[in-house]
C-alpha cells in the first residue's frame, strides 16, 4: 500500500506539471479526488490493511492528500480566477425559482372584511373553537330544554364541552370584557355533526359580527350589511330579508343573496331555489345582553353570522363546499 501511494504521488507531481491551462486542472482533479476518483478509491484501500500497519499508512495516505491540494491550489493561482471545488457553486448555472407561498381564498376574504370593518370602528376578535355550554347555548337564550338546540348537530367532547358551532359564542365573551358601547367581529372555524354535500361541511368558517350601542335599530343593521356586500362583489347583487328564527336576536331574519354561481337561474349549491342563504342576522334578545352584563333597557344592538365558506364560492364561482379544505394544490394555487 505504502508503494502504491508514493507511485501515485510521483504520478500526480508529473501530471500537475504537464497542465496548460484551468480547464484540464479541475478534470484532473476531479479525475484523483472526486467520489469515484483514482485516490478516493487507494484511501478506500487503508481500512483493508492489517491493523498494525493502517496508522502509519493512513497517515501517509493524508500527508501526500495535503502536498496534493497544496499543488492544486498553487497551480490555481497560476491559472487565475478563483478557486472551485467540486461541491461548489458554478456560476453559469440558471437560478433555481423558489415557488412562493400564499394566501388561501378563505384567508383573503377574512382579511379583506376585517379591513372593511377596522375602517367602520369595528374590534376583530378571536374565542375559543373548545367551548362550554353555558357560551354556546345558555348564554344566547337556548337553554337545556330548547328545540333550537336541534338545529345544531353537535360534536360534545367527554369532558362535558363541545366544538363551538358558531362564532356566537363571543358575543358573550366580548360584552363581558368590554362593556358598552360595542362593536366587533369574530372570524374563525365552527364544527357541525352533520352530513356533508355541495353546500355543507362538517367544518368551515364563519365570521360574527356584533354592534351594541343605544338606539341601535334595524337599519343600522341593513345599513352594514349592504356596505360589506358591496365591498366584497364589487358589484350590485339581489338580496332579500325574510323573517328567521334565532333564539339570540329579536326579531331574527334571514338574509338571502341571489345565487351567483347560477345567477338565480337554480343549482346545486342553491338547492335548485335561485337564491343562497348567507346572513341570518336580527337585534340582539335582551337575555344575551343581560348575560353579558349589559341593561337591554339602556342599549340595544344588531348581531350577524356571515358563512365565510359560502361568501368565498359565491366570490369566486366555487359549486362545491368540499373543495375549499381538501388540501388540492390544483386548487388552493389557482388564488
């Protein structure tokens, strides 16, 4: 072993001086030190010789690598230019694109409507999508007992809690940390335990809105709602307001829009009707602001629930609740 590493020394000393230019140096040494080259194979070699001998080789065999680099960096230097191993950066390359994130459609509209709404004096508040009882049903007038309940399949978790089914449940929670006057919005995830089809998800988002202030009325109500749609279409669109039944506003209505994806003419995501239910909404029942320590015989305000997983298909012309939280990049990186 010893012969072979001085032989390829003498052989390398020779060859180094024969070199004319830049070129053939970086071959050369890609030809005696790259992965596969004459004396990465030889070093290889060491650990087969007997254990007595392989210190004092090996020592060798690092001794005549180093001469070896030496005169490879000597003879760069000759040749100019910087110096250049195999593992760096070649210059003449094309740049690599790196692929930017960005934000989900679901994102973009929660973001353009808090904007909306910081502008008209509005908090954006967050709750806990874990809630209690008492916040997601006894605090907005739906006790033990009420058949509203069953408008709401639940996920209940061991311990007596449940996952929140609406944002509601932070009406409560702001009334009772700020008081009033008040005004704010809750974006954020809701669970439902129920079948799932083109217009229905087990969980999707949604975002409330509340506005607690003395003589608050009906068109404070209407005056907000038709400012959002506008901000968000862009456009006029057809809407309607029917009587609903919500057991935590008096009166309660249902705030429909004229389906988009079809323009009216019926769909699956509008159930053949023409029109999408998108807003229930109505003046906040005096049992919620006496729950929140507010005297409904001083204040009164307005409550809304926007389904933000509905609002971005009619903005975007989506036929399917599904496809928003699948997880398909064909999808997600169209926006």
């Amino acid at each position: 072993m010893e012969e072979k590493l001085q032989q390829f020394k003498k052989e390398f000393v020779e060859a180094v001086q024969t070199l004319a230019s830049r070129e053939e140096l970086e071959k050369m040494y890609t030809a005696y030190f790259g992965r596969k080259g004459i004396f990465t194979r030889l070093f290889k070699q060491v650990k087969d010789i007997a254990a007595a001998e392989r210190p004092r080789v090996g020592k060798l065999a690092n001794a005549i690598r180093e001469e070896a680099e030496h005169l490879i960096r000597q003879s760069r230097k000759k040749f100019g230019g910087a110096e250049v191993r195999e593992t760096s950066l070649d210059p003449t390359l094309p740049g690599v694109r790196k692929s930017l994130g960005h934000l989900h459609p679901l994102t973009q509209i929660q973001y353009q409507l808090e904007d909306m709404f910081r502008q008209m004096g509005f908090l954006v508040l967050d709750g806990p999508e874990v809630e209690s009882d008492f916040y997601n049903f006894t605090a907005l007038n739906i006790p033990a007992d009420h058949p509203a309940r069953d408008m709401q399949d639940t996920f209940w978790l061991r311990d007596g809690n449940l996952l929140r089914t609406h944002t509601s449940p932070v009406q409560v929670r702001a009334l009772q940390k700020f008081g009033a006057p008040f005004r704010g919005i809750v974006p954020g995830r809701v669970f439902r335990y129920e079948a799932t089809d083109a217009s229905h998800e087990h969980t999707f988002y949604q975002m409330e809105g509340l506005m607690v202030d003395r003589d608050i009325s009906i068109s404070n109500l209407i005056a907000v709602m038709k400012v959002l749609l506008q901000n968000i279409f862009n456009r006029a669109v057809d809407v309607r307001l029917r009587p609903g039944f919500f057991p935590f506003v008096e009166p309660g209505f249902e705030l429909d829009i004229k389906c988009l994806i079809c323009d009216g003419a019926g769909c699956s995501v509008c159930k053949q009707t023409g029109w999408l239910e998108l807003l229930p909404c109505g003046l906040v029942h005096p049992a919620v602001l006496k729950a929140g320590n507010v005297d409904p015989s001083v204040y009164s305000g307005f409550a809304f629930g926007l389904g933000l997983s509905r609002l971005v298909m009619l903005k975007y012309g989506i036929n399917d609740i599904r496809i928003l939280m699948n997880g398909d990049l064909r999808f997600v990186n169209q926006f």
